[in-house]
C-alpha cells in the first residue's frame, strides 16, 4: 500500500511538472513573432494600430531623377518615410541614398541587385542580403533592419531566413502601382480611395508621375493620418501576424 502512495505522488508530481513546462512552453510564445500561418511564413503587410499611424514607402531600384523633388516635398510637409533601396542602386547613386539617410528617413533593404528571391537558397538569399546590407551600411552608417524582396516575392524560405538574421519582412497593404500610371492623378485617387490606419503604402521614386502625385497626397493623408517610418508602424516583440499578414499586439 505504501508502494502505491509512492507512485501516485510521483504520477502527480511528473504530471505538475508537465503542465508546468507547458505553461512555460505558452509564456514564451507570447513573446516570439509567429510568422507561420498553417505552413506558410507570412510577412507584414500592415498592422492592426488603436491609432492613427500609417507608412509610407518608396522603392528605389530605377533611377535618382525625381529623388530631390520628392526628399523636398517630404521635408515641406514633416514626413519622415521608409525607402527600400537596392544595392546596385545605392551603388549607382550614392549620393542620392545619402541624401535620403541625412535627411531623416529609414532605409531599407531591397536586395543587392533585384534577383528572384523564391528561386535562390537560403544561403544564396542571406548573402545577397548582406551584400545590401554592406553597401547601404557604408555608405549611410547604418545597419538595414527592415527587408522587402524585389517583386514582392516570398516563400517560407525567404521570410524564415530574413526573421532569423534579424530583419523584419515588410510587404504592403496600398499598392500605387505608380510605376504604370498614366497621370498622378491615378495615383492618388487609388491611394486616397483605400488607405486606413496600420497601412503601408508602396510608392516607386523614378517613374514619371510619382513626385507630382506626392504633394497631393501628403496634403490629404497628413490631414487624417500619423505619418511614420515602418519601423514606428509595426511592433517589434509580442505580436502575432493573421493569414492576410495583419501583425497584432499580441
């Protein structure tokens, strides 16, 4: 009889001990960002705020012609914004890049030259990383922490191997499409027509009507909205990000 006392205590204390790594096992993944929705990494493509924030973003992948203009129009306006910068192109234009950094914006990384991320490996993919990662850092002093593929591309490959090196995968809830606009007009009219607060807009600096559409949209979204780095937009620990990339507090 005393046997069985002994077992069934030590049944009930293995069992306390179980539960009790499982309640470990819950407070840990409170606070580790889950980017696996079912078996599909998922970035950010906005965020669910109680305020009234709301990201801007540039690509610059093309040219530097309209850089001034724009860095001009967002100064006279107070915005400060994200560009995701490709290697080659900060190459190409150093300048241009170190007038967007002196000028208080964030920079991001946009890969080194524009390659198809969903059909390199992860360690091909970590190396055109850091190859960014190293152009931008000389020339600006600062590290990228935020990542966007060229295209927009992603698999799990590509988001796992940014989460785990430390970067922050960011795609886009209002897409312009300013690099095929026939007037600024379109631009703003699709923007305005679907922006809401947690949105991260893409822009393009080099196309033809980018820089004119600009000063119309500050002057309307400035007027409802925060507008902020992505870096101030999304949450850095204790969130989660729904099937439609959606990061919530967790």
């Amino acid at each position: 009889m005393r046997f069985m006392i002994v077992r069934a205590r030590t049944l009930f204390c293995l069992i306390l001990c179980i539960c009790a790594v499982g309640i470990g096992i819950g407070c840990i993944r409170d606070v580790v960002p889950v980017f696996l929705v079912g078996e599909r990494e998922i970035p950010i493509y906005s965020v669910e705020r109680e305020d009234n924030k709301l990201a801007l973003s540039f690509n610059c992948a093309w040219n530097d012609s309209d850089i001034d203009t724009i860095l001009n129009t967002l100064e006279e306006y107070g915005v400060r914004c994200t560009f995701f910068a490709v290697g080659t192109w900060a190459e190409k234009y150093p300048e241009a890049l170190k007038k967007i950094s002196d000028a208080g914006h964030e920079i991001g990384n946009h890969s080194y030259n524009h390659a198809h991320y969903s059909k390199m490996s992860r360690e091909e993919i970590l190396a055109d990383m850091q190859k960014c990662d190293d152009v931008i850092a000389k020339l600006t002093g600062q590290k990228p922490e935020l990542f966007r593929a060229a295209y927009g591309e992603y698999n799990n490959t590509v988001v796992s191997a940014c989460e785990d090196s430390g970067r922050s995968y960011i795609q886009w809830s209002v897409d312009s499409l300013d690099y095929k606009a026939k007037s600024a007009e379109a631009i703003t009219k699709r923007i305005l027509g679907k922006t809401k607060p947690g949105d991260i807009v893409l822009l393009h600096n080099g196309t033809d009507f980018t820089a004119e559409a600009l000063p119309v949209l500050l002057e309307s979204l400035s007027a409802e909205y925060e507008l902020c780095k992505v870096s101030e937009l999304i949450y850095r620990e204790n969130y989660t990000i729904d099937a439609n990339g959606v990061q919530k507090k967790s």
